[in-house]
C-alpha cells in the first residue's frame, strides 16, 4: 500500500498530487476549462487530467515537456457501447496522444454474469490501447460484492493497468468498503482507482488508507490547497 505523504508542509504536497487525476468530464466542458485544469495539472504535478476525448490534442500540446499524463475516457459513462466502437475510441485516443485510458464495461454483461464477455472486450481494448495503460470501471454501484470481486479479478487476467470504482455519473460514487474489497482481489498485482464523489483531504486519506492508489477528482486543487491551509490530521 502506498504511503500518503499527507503532511502539511508545501514542499510536501507532490506526495499526494502524484496520486490524483485531475478531472473534467462535464457534458458543458469548454476549451477554455480545459486550457485552465492543464495549467493546474503542470503547476501541480497532479499524475493526470482526465478529460473529454475530443481534447486530447489540447492537453498534449499544453502538458508537454511535463510529468503529466494526458487520459481521456472510452465507452463513457454508460459502457453500452459494441466492443468494436470502444476499440475505436480507444485507437483514436492513443493516436491522438492519450497515456492513459478510463474504460466503461458493459455493465449489462456483468449483471447477466457473463465475465467472460467482459474480460474478452477489455482485452480488446488493452491490445488496441497498445502503451497506453487502461483504467477499467466497473461502476460498482450497480453490483454486488460478489461481481465486484469477480470482474476486478476479470480485470487483472485481461491485463489492464486498473480497476476503477465509478464513472461519478452512477447512482453512487466510490466507498472505502469497495475500495477495500477491489484491493483484497488483485492482490496487489494492478492499481485500484477511486472515484466518484472525492472531493476533500479527509476522503483522499481515507480512500488511500483503504488501499486506492489512484483517485479521480475534479476537487484537486482544492484538495491540494487545504494541505497548504494546514488541515488537521
């Protein structure tokens, strides 16, 4: 499990920015919003943005030169898209000069059971995401334990980087009690990603205490400005 780096001091806030995925995926998300939450990332060193496909290009031109990767979301956020069109999605992203890739699974397939149908289209996405690395969502309030369980182990075997909680458009974002059962069954062996409803320092240490290793905002800066405020331990 990661360490928080959670202290006070401003020299130390990088400790907790490497963790955290600056996000915008409003429907109303404008150019200039996206000109501002990259400007952010780089004065941040947040690990990620997180952002509408169409604005790949933007954010890789304005985070160049910097330790920010640029991520974009694929068969967003209801998952109900055929496998050939996220593959689509997910080459275009990677063309267009995307790292990292938050995916929807067919949740109809899930509820059916069906994890084999689920774990055929992730590998589907992770060979067409090629270097990039794929962010699974599983959309955990639509399940029980028992799928949750299933389809985080599904995702490890198909070979993506993550199993993410929540698109943050569900009924429910992410819960300590997920968090600790996705981190329970990949043993370690992909990260585990947070989201959905995270929104202060309080939620990112407890969420990081649970086991996540990446979190999903769109309250980073925020967050970061409560470390420098000295927020209570």
């Amino acid at each position: 499990m990661p360490t928080t780096g959670l202290e006070t001091d401003a020299g130390k806030t990088l400790d907790l920015a490497r963790y955290l995925d600056h996000t915008l995926l409003k429907a109303n998300t404008t150019t200039a919003q996206v000109r501002t939450l990259c400007e952010e990332a780089r004065r941040w060193e947040f690990a990620s943005v997180c952002l509408p496909p169409r604005f790949v290009p933007l954010a890789v031109g304005q985070l160049s030169g910097s330790t920010v990767a640029v991520g974009t979301v694929i068969g967003f956020p209801l998952g109900y898209q055929t496998t050939a069109s996220k593959v689509f999605e997910a080459k275009q992203a990677v063309s267009d000069g995307a790292s990292e890739l938050d995916m929807v699974i067919s949740l109809g397939h899930a509820l059916d059971e069906s994890i084999e149908q689920v774990e055929e289209e992730i590998v589907a996405i992770v060979s067409a995401a090629g270097p990039a690395v794929v962010k699974v969502i599983i959309e955990c309030c639509y399940l029980n334990d028992d799928l949750k369980g299933d389809l985080a182990e599904a995702v490890v075997r198909a070979g993506a980087g993550y199993v993410k909680t929540s698109t943050g458009f569900g009924s429910g974002g992410a819960t300590l009690e997920d968090v600790r059962l996705l981190t329970e069954r990949v043993q370690g062996k992909i990260g585990v990603k947070a989201a959905g409803g995270i929104r202060d320092l309080a939620a990112c240490r407890a969420f990081l205490a649970a086991g996540a290793t990446r979190i999903g905002t769109s309250n980073a800066v925020a967050i970061m400005h409560e470390i420098l405020r000295g927020a209570p331990s």
